[in-house]
C-alpha cells in the first residue's frame, strides 16, 4: 500500500530534476492542494526536497516550487542516519520505513545491504519503535571516525 506520502516521493523523484509547483503537485497525485503543501513539507524536513522560487516544469508558471535535490540521499543512506542519530537502539524495517519515509520492501532491501556497512548491527531483538521482538538494525557503536 502506497502512503500518500510515498506517492509524492514516487512522482517528485520519478521526475528528478523536474520542479513543480505545489498545484502541480497536487494534480500529479490526485489530492488538494493543501494536502499536496503538505507533503512537500514533509518531505523538507526529511530534507529530500527543497522549496524555491523557480519556474514549475508542468505549468511554466513562475512560483515557489519543489525540487528533489540534486544528491538525493539513497533509502540505505538515510537509515544509516536514522540509525546512528538514534545510538544503539534497533529498529525493525517497518519502523525505519516510517522513520525515512520509504516502503517497507526499500527498507527491508537496504537492511540487506546493511550488513556491509560498518559500524552497524542487526540481531534478533525488542524494536524500540513497535516493541516486538524480530531482526533490527542498529548502530553498534557510540564513537564514530
Ligand atoms: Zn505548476
Ligand atoms: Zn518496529
């Protein structure tokens, strides 16, 4: 199931370097406007997107619109953050995708990847975002570089 908010992603990342307006936006995905403001919001704050003055790719119209940025940090790359700005606490795959926002499968595919990065972990144990007991991910050690 597609979250409103992973189906912004999908169409804003899709698009790359193409910037939209938020009306543009909201069309693209089939919600209101205010809703489609609000999803690019969320997605700010992940820091995925930036909101800037520019000319939409969709209507020519000249306002603040969306951009996905140019070094899009990789699904894997933002549990790694995740991870480490949450020390040493595991976290299932499902909880990671809401912490990233990405789909549980990506989340799962880059836990696999995961294995190979230093300084993380997984092992059987009590996710601290759902509390069941399952494989997580966490970052094994507090001194980094
Ligand atoms: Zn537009
Ligand atoms: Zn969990």
């Amino acid at each position: 199931m597609l979250t409103p908010l992973a189906l912004a992603r999908d169409v804003l990342f899709a698009g790359a370097a193409r910037p939209l307006c938020h009306a543009c936006l909201a069309r693209a995905l089939g919600v209101g406007y205010g809703e489609a403001r609000e999803l690019a919001f969320s997605l700010r704050l992940t820091g995925e997107v930036t909101l800037v003055p520019a000319s939409c790719d969709a209507c020519g119209r000249r306002r603040l619109v969306v951009r996905v940025h140019g070094d899009l940090p990789d699904v894997l790359t933002r549990i790694v953050r995740c991870l480490v700005h949450h020390r040493a606490r595991g976290y299932c795959a499902e909880c990671l995708a809401g912490e990233v926002h990405c789909l549980a499968a990506e989340a799962a595919h880059a836990l696999d990847r995961l294995q190979r990065v230093p300084g993380l972990a997984q092992r059987v144990d009590r996710c601290a975002g759902c509390h069941r007991v399952l494989p997580v991910a966490f970052a094994s050690t507090g001194d980094r570089g």
